[in-house]
C-alpha cells in the first residue's frame, strides 16, 4: 500500500471517529477524553458515581450537575451522557440528563455548547429548549423530540440559528373518535416561523411525518365553503369516504379541508 493511500485512509478513519456519535451511561463510572471537533484540543470527561460531571481541557475544570444521578435511586435508570452535535454547527455538545419521566420512555436532557470565548460549556436556551428523546435529522438539521403522555405522543421539533434554537414545528395528536371510523388518533402538524408565527397546519395520518388524512365518517357532519364562514354550504354522509390534509385557524376555532369545504373539529380534539 503507497504512502499517500495510507495517509488517505487514515485521514478518513480519523473523520469518521470525530463524526461518530457517542453516549456514555450514568450507571457506571467513566473517564474518558473526547474531540469536539477538528480545531479544539480533547476534553476529558469524568464520572464517579457523584451527581456531577467534571469537565476538564487545557484551560479549566468545569462542574457540570447530573441531576439524574441526584434523583434516581436506580442507576440503571439514570439515563446516558450523549456527545452529540444537537444545533449542526459542526462541533459536538453534551447533551446532560435532567430528568426521567413516564417510567422511564420519557428522558429529558439539557444541552450544553461550547463558548470558546469563555473557554467553557454553557446551557443551550435554557427552559425554553425543552429535549426530550433526541432524534437527529442530519440531512435537514432538525433536532426532532418526542414525548409520552399517557397513550399520545407529542413532539417538538427545532432548527437553529447561530447556536439558538426555535421551534420549527410541533406535532400534537387529535382525537377524532366521534367523527371518524378509522384512523381516529391522528397528529396535527403546525409549522412555524424564526418569530414564532404558525405558517401552515395540516392533519395527519402518520405521527412522523406530514401525510394526508384517507378516512371513513363515523356520521353526518356539516361543512363550510370557507373556514369560519357563517352557515354551512353543504353536508357529508356517515360512511363517506374522506381526504383531510390543510387545517386553518378561525379565531379560537380549527377547521380542517374536506372535498367540499371545510369541517370544524371538535375543541377538545387536540391535545396539547
């Protein structure tokens, strides 16, 4: 094997170990040095079983509270230190477990991200930056969370602009059981603006992603020919077959699109 192709694959190896996530469970102790990224010298992290992390490199120690480790009486449910780059900004942060909820399906973190002006590592957004079970879409840098609560799932998910995170949509399940035959548990997706304006909303069939809505009426129900309109334009028959997708907000009031106009949901139907 040349020179220059042992240089390359080692060059690959090298980024690929820099890129690869990682986790470290809070139920055993740990010492171990991490790279950032490819600019910043390692950072040691240690866990002794103690309800903090230290957090050491070249130019200081830092203290880094565990509050699972406080609170959990069971190691095993303490949840794990992930080094993963939640805010896509090419370097890695440290994704901290703050609590543990629903017995455990729920894990909640806090983030925290590097400054290298104050050389030290600082809470990401605060209690406005709720992470609860990270998932990563790395191809449209989305931070997606979820959360259970009682048999729903309700999710949150972020995009980032320098290092702060927003809201870019929220995903709630709705309950259609009097309207509907099948699917009666669907999610409404509302997509939001950097200023936190709702841009657009839709029902769907599919908790992950956004997709039409082909379901059969459980009864008559009275449309609309616009969202909010006085008086109705028409009415759909029990057995029906139906497409819903596009939901419009009128005053305190949802409507979602039907063939012929729209249908006002129930005010107890989302949860949120």
């Amino acid at each position: 094997m040349t020179t220059s192709r042992t240089l390359l694959i080692a060059g690959l190896l090298a980024t690929l170990a820099l890129a690869a996530p990682r986790e470290y469970r809070l139920d055993k102790s740990f010492d171990v040095s991490i790279a950032l990224d490819g600019q910043l010298a390692p950072v040691r992290l240690q866990f002794n079983n103690q309800p903090v992390l230290l957090v050491s490199s070249q130019e200081k120690m830092q203290k880094i509270p565990l509050e699972t480790v406080a609170d959990e009486l069971n190691p095993a449910a303490r949840g794990a230190l992930l080094i993963r780059d939640f805010d896509f900004d090419g370097r890695k942060d440290l994704g901290v477990p703050s609590g543990v909820g629903y017995g455990g399906v729920n894990i909640f973190y806090s983030v925290y991200r590097y400054q290298p002006a104050s050389k030290s590592f600082v809470i990401m957004g605060g209690k406005d930056f709720p992470v609860c079970n990270p998932e990563f879409s790395e191809k449209s840098q989305i931070l997606v969370t979820n959360s259970r609560s009682g048999p729903m799932w309700y999710g949150l998910d972020y995009k980032f602009r320098q290092g702060k995170p927003w809201v870019y949509q929220r995903r709630s399940p709705v309950l259609l059981e009097d309207l509907l035959e099948e699917p009666d548990l669907l999610t409404l997706f509302e997509i939001y603006s950097p200023q936190g304006e709702v841009v657009q909303r839709s029902l769907s069939s599919d908790p992950a992603q956004a997709r039409p809505v082909r379901a059969v009426l459980k009864k008559s129900v009275s449309v609309s020919r616009v969202a909010g309109a006085r008086g109705y334009s028409g009415q759909l028959k029990a057995g029906q077959k139906v497409t819903l997708d596009e939901v419009q907000r009128y005053g305190s009031h949802l409507y979602v699109q039907a063939p012929s106009g729209w249908i006002l949901l129930p005010d107890k139907a989302v949860h949120r």
